[in-house]
C-alpha cells in the first residue's frame, strides 16, 4: 500500500453553534434575576425592543393530585397548539421539544406575594424575627452585633446606655444566645464553639475542657489534650472533627446573602385538586418587539441598502430574544411541573415524603435532554408552602425501601430526627435501624450512624452522658 498525499469528499453533519444560539442556551440557566439584568442590556443596545406593559403574561401549569410524572402530555394541553417554538437547530442543541401551556393573567386564588415581602435578608432582621417582642434589651443586644454574629461590646457600655443593671443585660444576651443560627451573641471563639456544640446537644464534660483549652489545640498537644478530657485518640479525634465543622462566624452567611436571594424564580401553589407552577413575575418582565417602530424606521431607511441591512439585523435579533425568552418560560415550568409531580409528597407532607429522584427520570418525563433539565435547575429557587427550596435539591440521592420506589436522604433524616426526638431510651445505632426498617427504610448501621451525625445528633453513649448531666443539674 502506498502513502501519499490525496483529496477525498466525506460527507458530514453537525450543528453549528451561532451567536443567536448560544444566547439562547445561555438564557436557560440564568435566573430569573440575571435573565432581567441581560434583558435590560439588549433594550439598550436594541431600538425595537421594549418593555411590556402591567398586563404581562403569566406562564403557569396546573398539576393534579396523583398525575403521573411519567406522563406529562395530559398537562401540556392547557393551552392553544399554535404557539410558536423557536428553530429545529436550537431545539436540537438544548434538547427541546414543542409544548403549549395556558397564558393568561393569575386567577383569584394566585400566590400571596405578600409572602414574598416578609422573606427578609440580614442578621439583624433575622434574628428580630425570632425575638417575638423579647424586649428592648434583647434588641439592643442584636443591634450590636458585628456581621460575624459575635458580641464586641462590653455588657457594662450596653448596661450603662440602656441605663438597666448589668444582670439584666446578662440574662437577655441568654436570650440572644438562644436564636439561630447557634453561636450568634459569642464574646470569644470558646463562647462561640460551646453553643454550636450546646446547640447540637454535644457539650459534654469532655468537649467543654477540649474547648478552653483551644491554645493546646492550635499548637497540636494532642497528648496534653487526652489527659485533660480524659479521652482517648479515637474519642479526641471525633471532637476535633466536630469542632471544625462548627462555623466560628455564623453571621458571615447571612451578610454575604445579596438582598435579592430571597425572590424565587418559580412559585408553587397548592390548589384544591393538586398544585399551580408558574414564573414569578416580579422578577420576569415582559419584553415586546416595537414592530410599528421598525416599519416608520424601515420606510425612512428606503434606498439606504446599509441602514436597512442594520435594521433587518436589529429585527431578526429582537424577534429571536422574544422567541428564546417565551420558549425558556415554557421549558422552566414544564421541567418544574414534572419535578411537582415526582415530588408531590414533599409539597403535600415535607421533607419527610422526599423521594430518591434524578434528572434523567425528569428528563425521559417531559422528552427533553438531560443537559436542559440541568440547565433549568442550575441556581433556580422555588418557593412553596414549605419554604424557599433550589430546584437542585429536588434531585436527592436515596436509599433502600420496602416500597421499592426507597427514600431520600433528607427523608431519612428527619426520621431519624423524629425518633430521637420522641425516645425514652436512648436509642443504639442499632436499635434505630430497626426502627427505620419498621418505616419501610432499609439502612446500614454505618449509614444510620453517618446521617445521624449529619444532623447534630450524637451517639448513643454522648447522649446518655448529655441526659446524665442534665440530670443531675435539674
């Protein structure tokens, strides 16, 4: 055989990724917030397009009670079979397919956006909330907090400008120190450390002389350690861990959070026969293409070959944001709905009913690809009756039950929760995979003991010990 240079013809596809589709694509996994930022760029860059009126529309889904995720055609028919999708190329890339819904404005029992007003960000207005009319000294105390959580203000400065005794000071920073999240009203790292580990019902004797003695523990004098909490390697290596799973600023979450955390992206409703998902609408704006604008500058463009090149370039790039920005409306609550009908027991019962599901069941539900399932969920918030939830953690791993269809593992969780919370004995690892395997929940002991431990509770031994204590303090 001999080698040499040659030409060959080889026919191939492929598709090509445009500036118009990968715009398209993009606006998928933006939120609803982002989405408005890059909406608000394009008005300024392009004449024909502007803003909707107060009359904007609505796209929403009604899902019923028992409506099978794996059939979501019958949901699809809401709407008029006219709408109009965007090109094949596009829906080939995202994984789309044509589907109709009802748009319209919200019926008399849409969602109660006072709702969304009391949804509110900071520290501050985080822990006011919990106070319940405590009083003024309580307040006053939140009031000085830094944005760590932490107390740097001597209670004596506080006591003197409240003009109250320092006791009383004393007993509303208890008070304080008693709001979540743990460890809020700490003076020191020591204070800070004990009331997570109060918090998690894991300051025993023990964990109280390993937390004054932090020096030791940043110089690694480990065996100083052992002698003074009077533990082992094994039981100092388990408090060491735990002490670095507490958050030494537990403010820092709530000041890092923008203002605008809390606005969800899709609102779900409960309804006498199921469950309505719709778009927030404070947070989607409405964008319309100025056609009468486009024929007045087309008629003034007559003769001019460049100006009317520019201008069919601004029309066809109008009319495709529109037409990208109604089909991710679409796609969003098709998804969501789908998600609402796998999920129906979480929106009816909690967390409790969350069941294993994956973005491939979802996607084979609603014919779409598993990429554009990703992209939807991807940062998205969802606000329902049981609070604000990311549509990610829809998507929960599981475990083994009787049921066959198994259990999430917040689900398992809470259970476990539950019944700790309600024991009268103190439970063994043991004891409590039985008791989960009467609930249909089929674990491990060493799986027991890891989601256990997730949630702050502590073994069957820290936990007598705690009660012991307890116990002889009352």
């Amino acid at each position: 055989m001999g080698l040499g240079p040659g030409l060959h013809l080889r026919a191939s596809q492929s598709l090509v990724m445009s500036q118009q589709l990968s715009q398209a694509i993009k606006l998928l996994q933006l939120t609803n917030l982002e989405v408005e930022a890059a909406i608000a760029e394009e008005l300024a860059q392009n004449p024909l397009l502007e803003m909707g009126g107060d009359g904007d529309v609505v796209v929403r889904e009604d899902v019923e009670f028992g409506e099978a995720a794996a059939d979501p055609k019958g949901a699809d028919e809401l709407g008029g079979k006219g709408d109009e999708a965007l090109d094949s190329d596009w829906r080939e890339a995202a994984g789309e397919t044509d589907a109709s819904y009802e748009i319209g404005g919200g019926d008399e029992d849409g969602f109660d956006f006072d709702r969304l007003a009391a949804c509110e960000t900071g520290l501050c207005e985080h822990l006011m909330a919990q106070l319940h009319g405590s009083g003024r000294v309580a307040e006053a105390i939140v009031h000085e907090l830094e944005e760590t959580g932490w107390l740097t203000v001597p209670l004596r400065d506080i006591a003197e400008a409240l003009e109250v005794p320092v006791k009383e000071i004393e007993a509303a920073l208890k008070v304080v120190q008693g709001l979540d999240p743990a460890g809020v009203g700490a003076r020191n790292l020591a204070e800070c450390l004990a009331l997570q580990a109060k918090a998690a019902d894991r300051y025993d004797p023990a964990m109280a002389r390993l937390i004054a003695n932090l020096d030791l523990l940043s110089r690694g004098q480990t065996a100083a350690l052992k002698r003074i909490c009077g533990v082992d390697d094994e039981d100092l290596a388990d408090m060491i861990a735990e002490l670095r799973a507490y958050d030494p600023k537990p403010g820092c979450r709530f000041a890092a959070e923008p203002q605008t955390a809390a606005e969800p992206d899709v609102l779900v409703h409960r309804t006498r026969t199921g469950f309505v998902v719709e778009l927030n609408p404070a947070t989607l704006p409405r964008v319309l293409v100025n056609r009468r604008y486009h024929q007045e500058l087309k008629t003034a463009a007559k003769g001019d070959r460049k100006s009317r090149a520019w201008l069919s370039e601004q029309y066809q790039s109008a009319s495709w944001l529109v037409r990208a920005l109604d089909q991710r409306a679409r796609t969003m609550v098709k998804i969501t709905s789908a998600i609402v009908s796998a999920q129906e027991g979480f929106f009816r019962d909690g967390v409790s009913a969350l069941r294993p599901l994956t973005m491939g069941k979802i996607a084979e539900a609603v014919e779409m690809h598993e990429s554009t399932v990703s992209r939807v969920a991807a940062a998205k918030s969802l606000l329902c009756d049981h609070g604000l939830f990311e549509l990610r953690s829809f998507f929960a791993s599981g475990v083994a039950a009787d049921d066959g269809e198994g259990a999430s593992a917040d689900a398992v969780k809470a259970a476990i929760q539950r019944l700790v919370a309600v024991e009268t004995e103190v439970l063994s690892d043991d004891q409590l995979v039985e008791a989960l395997k009467e609930q249909g929940m089929v674990l491990a002991r060493r799986t027991v003991a890891k989601y256990r431990e997730a949630v702050g509770i502590g073994s069957s031994v820290q936990r007598r010990r705690q009660r012991a204590i307890q116990g002889k303090a009352a």
